[in-house]
C-alpha cells in the first residue's frame, strides 16, 4: 500500500478527516517550500499537495497562476520541485507528499532525462502521488500502473457536471483519493454551495471506492468543518496561497501553520 493508502487507512480507522494543503513549489520565496510542508505537518496536515509550477495553468485562478508566475521567474521548475521533496524528506517520512500540475512539465522532464525518468526520479525523491489536470483517465492506464509499480499513486479530478460515465473511468484508474472539485470554473473562484457537494457525494462514491477530498472554495474553519462532515478529506490551496504572498521569508511558515490549526481544530470539533 502506498503512503497515501496508509495514511487514509490510519485515518479513516479513527474516523478523522485528512487536512490536505496545496502550496505552488517555491512561492513566494524559492527556498521557503521544505520549512514550509514542515510548518504545515505540525499544523496537522496529513498529505501536502504541492504545485508544479506551468506557465498555462488552464485550471488555475487568478491566486494560483501569480504564484505559478512568480515561481517560474524565480527559477523554480521540475527539477527544483523534486529537490524540494528530497530535502523535505530528510526529515519526514511519513507524510505524503502530491505533486499536482500539468502535463507538460513531466513530458519536458522525460525529454531531459530519458522515458519514464520523471517516475523513477519522483519515487526516489519521495513522491508518493500525482493529479496530472490534462491526463485523462481513459488515456492513462499505463502511466497508473507505472505509478503503482513505484508505490505512487494517481489522483483524478471530478466536478459537478462529472457523468456517470466519467465518474466509471477515473474509478478504473485512480488510487490513494479523488478530488471533487466542488464548483464550476478556476480555483478559487466562487462561493461554496455545501449542500451540492452532501448531495453529489453518493454519486461519486457509487462509482469510486477509494476516499473523496473535497476542495474549491473553501476559505475558513466553519466551510472545512461542513465539507469535513460529508467529504474524506478537505482540500484547501487559494486562501493559504493569499495568506502567504505578502509575508516576509521567515514568517511564511508561520503564518500557513496558523491558519492551519485552526482548521484541524475545526475538523477534529
């Protein structure tokens, strides 16, 4: 089982709820991304998703794509990424770490490096998991397994107007969660309908048997709690990204890991 697996597994046997933070590598500052995932765990995070930073970010919002932005003009791509995880491994272990991006920065990477390059080097760097936005399931068999060879897993996108049909495909392929995308349109974006998302759920979970994170407009303590009631995990990116941008180097950590207690107070209530 996988480092995902087993944290989910760990979870669910207390009947928690698995925190999970998206950050974009490297933003704002290039260096700041390992204490960073650090300051997050201690807040209780439980997976870290971390954002490969594209400069076409089809499903980004406003938010994300300035730090997408930033962290490219600081030198920040694959490469960088992987180094991230490695340092961030030195240290811990246990918790798992995300990449969650696009396509092209992998295929760019194996052009570099040589096939399959990117799978081999992530697994070794400690990456335990991938949501490749513009990879879709029906086309991605053996990149799944080629994950699941190296104890990684793939992690699939579903949103409101996700079919039955979809909804059938990605539970072929996916392992470790789904994200549900809980609105239409670009992260960040939106106000957060939490009885859409308690109605959809048993849709998708007729369908997929692995657990369901929620994320998309969720900002605060009170909307994690409400996703945390229906959903597995709860996925927050946008506000901890808009809490961090302005903030000088040493208080970054600091001030995501604030916001964080007071969400895993929230969702442990």
């Amino acid at each position: 089982m996988s480092r995902i697996g087993t944290r989910m597994a760990a979870l669910q046997a207390h009947s928690r709820k698995a925190l999970i933070p998206y950050v974009t590598a490297g933003y704002p500052f290039a260096d700041v991304t390992p204490d960073l995932m650090h300051a997050m765990v201690s807040a209780g995070a439980d997976i870290i998703e971390l954002g490969v930073p594209f400069s076409d970010p089809s499903a980004d919002g406003p938010v994300i794509q300035r730090a997408g932005e930033k962290a490219l003009a600081l030198g920040i791509g694959m490469s960088q990424v992987l180094d991230m995880v490695r340092r961030f491994r030195e240290q811990d272990h246990d918790t798992p770490v995300v990449l969650m991006g696009y396509a092209n920065p992998i295929e760019r990477y194996d052009q570099r490096h040589g096939t399959s390059a990117f799978i081999t080097d992530a697994a070794a760097a400690g990456v335990d998991g991938m949501l490749v936005v513009d990879y879709p399931p029906e086309e991605c068999v053996e990149f799944a397994a080629a994950l699941r060879a190296h104890q990684m897993d793939l992690i699939f996108l579903l949103a409101p107007t996700s079919t039955d049909e979809r909804m059938a495909q990605v539970a072929a392929v996916a392992s470790g969660y789904v994200y549900y995308v809980s609105l239409k349109g670009v992260t960040g974006s939106g106000a957060l309908d939490t009885a859409a998302v308690e109605a959809m759920l048993p849709r998708i979970r007729a369908h997929v048997s692995v657990p369901v994170g929620v994320g998309f407009g969720i900002r605060d303590a009170q909307t994690a709690a409400a996703i945390g009631r229906v959903a597995d995990a709860v996925v927050i990116g946008s506000r901890i990204i808009q809490l961090i941008e302005n903030e000088p180097h040493d208080r970054v950590p600091e001030v995501a890991a604030t916001f964080l207690r007071d969400i895993r107070a929230a969702l442990d209530a």
